[in-house]
C-alpha cells in the first residue's frame, strides 16, 4: 500500500470550529445542574486546554474530576448543535484530501464528543483523535506520521513541536499571533482560508510533504 503524500493533523475548538456558543450552553447547564456559579462569558475566552483546567476555577479540587465526566455528559445534548466551522476550515481538510494526503483531527476534547462534533460539522475529516492536550497530541501525530499540525493556541504549538512537525498557527483562538510566534510556530496564517495556498507552496517546496 502506497503511502500518502503527506499526513496533516488538525486542532478542533477555534481552529476548525467556532465552538464557543456551544461550549457556553454546556457550562450554563453544568452550572444549573451543579447549582453553582460558572461565569461561562470568561470561559469561553480560555479554550484549549481540557475542561478540568477551567472547571479548577470553580469547583474544589476534589470534584473536579467527577464534575468533568458530568460536563461531557452533557456536551452532546447542548454543545454539539451550537458549533459552526470556522471560515476556510472544509476547505483547509479538502486541500490536504485533494493531493492524496490524510487530514486527521487530535484534539483535547473527549474523543466520543469530538466525533459527534465533526461529523455535525461536516468537516470529512479521515480521522478524529481526542482527550489529547498539549505535548499529548505528539502521540497521535507520530503515530500517522503527520508532517505538519494545524492549532490556534500555544498548547497546539508545543504538541507539533513534541511531535517533530511543522506547527502552522491561526490565532483565531485565545492566542495572538505574536503569542504563537513567541512560543514557537513555524508559520502564523491570518485564518484558515489562506491554508490551501500555504499548502500548494509548501508542497512545491517539500514535495514529500
């Protein structure tokens, strides 16, 4: 079996997705449910990271963990329906298809929930990966050889990096661009729309991918 020309690993939240209305209707039901106070506005202006990192600003340390596994529970239900693909981003995923490549998805959020969220979406990735954060998704992007990984935040930077691949940033997210170029990013585009054409002169230039 012939390999492809090039594996191009993608981030979800903020990169792909505009998952902020979503993720802000799962805090308030988390907060309904739990009976305490989320200020879900600030949340939404901290993605990246799993969601025990910001649920440690509400909830004591030792329910945390049990809080997580209740707002994954109610992801599906009040999170999935609220994301819209970010400008460029199908297309970003059909340039990768459209020279034989793989454009797989390593994200932080829970695999199962990430799955739901890209197939809504219809984003035809050819793979998700999940509950990776950081210097974590490394695993993923060594294990399907992925050249280059696409993020919006420094977690996203330092994962690429872990993994020897190319980091290409948006700073559609949390993260400006001088943020991501201080940690690190190889290249810093505007928005995934100028992805595609980052692509065709990367490939012209390493043709291996």
């Amino acid at each position: 079996m012939t390999s492809p020309v090039l594996t191009v690993g993608f981030d979800l939240d903020m990169t792909l997705i505009d998952s902020r209305p979503g993720i802000r209707a799962t805090y308030l039901a988390l907060a309904e449910r739990t009976g305490t106070y989320i200020d879900v506005d600030a949340v939404v202006t901290r993605l990246g990271p799993p969601p025990e990192t910001e649920l440690a600003y509400w909830y004591p340390a030792d329910q945390v963990a049990a809080i997580a596994d209740l707002y994954r529970s109610l992801y599906p239900e009040h999170g999935v329906t609220g994301a819209t693909a970010l400008p460029g981003a199908r297309e970003a995923i059909a340039a990768v298809q459209a020279v034989g490549g793989r454009a797989i998805v390593v994200t932080a959020k829970h695999q199962p929930n990430a799955k739901l969220q890209v197939e809504h979406v219809r984003l035809g990735a050819d793979e998700v990966i999940g509950d990776l954060w950081a210097e974590q998704k490394a695993q993923a992007l060594r294990e399907h050889a992925a050249s280059v990984y696409v993020g919006d935040h420094v977690g996203d930077v330092r994962g690429a990096r872990a993994a020897g691949a190319l980091s290409v940033t948006v700073p559609t997210g949390p993260c400006d661009a001088e943020e991501l170029r201080t940690e690190g990013a190889d290249v810093v585009l505007t928005d995934l729309t100028e992805f595609p054409a980052w692509l065709s002169g990367h490939l012209a230039k390493h043709p291996a991918g």
